[in-house]
C-alpha cells in the first residue's frame, strides 16, 4: 500500500495476530477527519485523509475507545492491545456457563492511553532506580470523549482487589489488556470481551 490513506490494522507478518471473526464486523478507526470500518480478518482500511494519530473504537463512531494508534505506513500493527485510563465506576461478579469459577467485570469510565503508553513501572525501566513515574493524565488521550469499557477477570485474581480500592477510593486507574481471542469463547458471553492484564493505581 504505502501511502497515507491506505493500510491494516495488524500487523503484515503471516503469522502474527489476526482480528477474531467476531469482531471483523464491529472495528473502526477514527480520525480528525471522520471514522470508517475496518474489512477482514486484518483489518484493512481507508481514510478520508491522512492522519497522524488514530483511535480504535468498537462498533461504531461513538462505540468505547479501546487504543490509540500512531499512524504507520502499511500496518497500525496493532495486536488486540486494549490500554485505557480512568475511573472504576463498577464491579460485578457473575457465574457464567460453562466456568468453574465466577468472573469479576470492572467497569472503566475513561480514555485510551496514548500510543507508546505502559504499565507503572515499565519492563525496560526495572533495570534502574528510581523508577520513573508515570502522569496518569498526561498519558490519556484527553482529546477522546470518555467511554465505558467492560474488563473481564477471574473473581479471585489480585487485580480485583486492586480495582475494588480504586473504586472504593476513588483513584485514577490504567487498564491494559487485549481482545479476547475466538477460541475462549468469551463473545459467546459478552459482545466485547476483554481481558484484563494489568492494573496501575494513582494516587488521588
């Protein structure tokens, strides 16, 4: 492709990671200039006019946000990484069919990450001291309107426990995590299942 209008969302390796079936209907791509949907297993696209910046939203132009993208000639290279920052507005703990134990779903009031955005402390930065702290709002896309994504893991991980004390107490909070694949069969439950990873708390 190699210009500025035309390109996929994944990556171009054959084997890399490709959009589940169940979402090839419902990824789109916003820009300045307007959103448009994104066709097929790669997620290939057309945009009105060339853009340096583009949000991945999830069935439609005003669907949740999930990540913010820097424009790359050819592939966004995108792999199904969700990164969101806000508030906890929710916590719900559900039996689901099939499960041997309950899901817990965390609701997120908030905006993607900005692309290049990672989890407090970063790997490459554990090699050093001190750590370099990261500023929960710089690091949002405050130009995204908010929306509410639905995070799905296990009743029992410490990660709800994290997510309970930033509702509790009202704390800034950093999701990361990714689009369930097909084979989980997480979208026969849920019409956008993603799956919680990663969790930062900021102090208020």
């Amino acid at each position: 492709m190699n210009d500025e209008l035309n390109g996929q969302l994944t990556p171009t390796e054959p084997d890399s990671w490709r959009i589940p079936p169940y979402a090839r209907r419902a990824l789109w791509l916003e820009s300045d200039a307007g959103t448009v949907k994104t066709e097929g297993e790669q997620g290939t696209f057309t945009l009105p006019a060339p853009a340096e910046t583009l949000n991945v939203r999830w069935g439609g132009a005003e669907g949740p946000a999930l990540a913010r993208l820097r424009w790359q000639s050819d592939s966004l290279a995108w792999d199904g990484a969700v990164a969101v920052g806000g508030f906890v507005d929710a916590i719900h703990i559900t039996e689901i069919d099939g499960m041997d134990f309950p899901m817990a779903l965390v609701f997120i009031g908030g905006q993607p990450l900005k692309a290049g955005t990672t989890p407090y402390p970063a790997p490459a930065a554990r090699t050093q001291v001190p750590y370099p702290p990261t500023n929960s709002y710089d690091a949002t896309a405050d130009d995204v309107n908010e929306t509410v994504t639905t995070w799905l893991v296990g009743e029992e991980s410490p990660l709800v426990r994290l997510a309970e004390n930033a509702l509790m107490n009202r704390l800034r909070v950093f999701c990361f995590g990714h689009l369930a694949d097909a084979e989980g069969g997480w979208h026969k439950h849920f019409a956008l299942p993603l799956l919680l990873e990663s969790l930062t708390l900021f102090a208020p």
